[in-house]
C-alpha cells in the first residue's frame, strides 16, 4: 500500500494529504460527484444516481486528497486491468489549487508501480484540456450512450512516464 503523501494547496493554505480510501469515504466520495458544479446542467443526469460504494473503494484503487482538517478535496479511481482513470473529482471549492495535478501525478506513481506504461481516461468534455495539460493524447471518442450520457466524450491516453507507451 502506498504511503500518504502531500500536494498541491488546500483552501486554507495546508498541504493535502493523500491516502488510500476506506469504506467509510463511500458516502462522501458519493456525495462531491453528485454536487460537482461539473455536472450541472446538460451533463447532471449523468451523476445523478450515481454511487461510489465501499465495494467499488475495495476492488480498485481509489485515493483522496484531504486537507487538514480531514475535509474532502478530491479523489480518483484508477482500474488496473484494462487500465482506466475511471473517476477523478475535486470539489468546488478547491478547484485551481493543485489538487488535481497532485491526484494525477498520484496515479502516475501508484499505474508505475502496477507496470502501466499509460491509463485511459474518457473525459468529461470540459476536463479535456486538464488532461491534455497534463500530458495526455486524445486517442479517440467514446460515443454518447443515452439516456444517462447523451454526449460524444473525449477518450485519452495519460502516459505514466511522460511519453507514451
């Protein structure tokens, strides 16, 4: 298991901390996907229902970016096989502080250490350019599957060492 580390900045100037997730992060995880101002609009029914429950947490590796006060800055879920960032969430209120860059430099570290050369990710439309400036390739598109997504998305290729495999 991978040792907590810190990054970025929280919104009230400390350091993050970022640690495996436990069971007991299910609801809250839950809950910063579905109120993610992200998902407004067009994209809410997307992540209306949507649950990350302790089994989902156990079964891949899912890690979250807490600030010192134990609150909730952001998340991911990497799937090893076939390796995906499958979820990647920071809250509202942290956006633009590092979080996400510090989540994704995370994932590179812990997809090395699984052997990975390079993790997909099928963005959110307006997350492509995060990604893309955090090195990833689009590499194609996965088409719109209504009713819960009814949006052609980006799919991306994130290169674990910087290059691609």
């Amino acid at each position: 298991m991978s040792p907590a580390i810190t990054t970025g900045r929280g919104p009230r100037g400390a350091a993050p901390v970022i640690r495996r997730a436990t069971a007991r992060d299910a609801k809250r995880l839950t809950r910063l996907v579905r109120t993610s101002r992200a998902y407004e609009g067009p994209y809410a029914p997307m992540v209306a229902g949507y649950r990350v429950g302790p089994d989902y947490i156990e079964t891949h590796k899912v890690f979250v970016a807490v600030g010192a006060d134990d609150r909730l800055l952001g998340f991911y879920a990497l799937v090893l096989s076939p390796p995906e960032l499958d979820l990647m969430f920071v809250s509202d209120a942290a956006q633009g502080l590092g979080i996400g860059r510090g989540l994704v430099e995370h994932m590179r570290g812990e997809a090395r250490r699984a052997g990975l050369t390079g993790v997909r990710v099928v963005s959110h439309p307006p997350a492509e350019g995060f990604y893309r400036s955090m090195g990833a390739v689009r590499v194609g598109i996965e088409a719109a599957r209504p009713p819960a997504v009814m949006w052609d998305r980006p799919e991306l290729l994130i290169p674990v060492d910087g290059r691609l495999p």
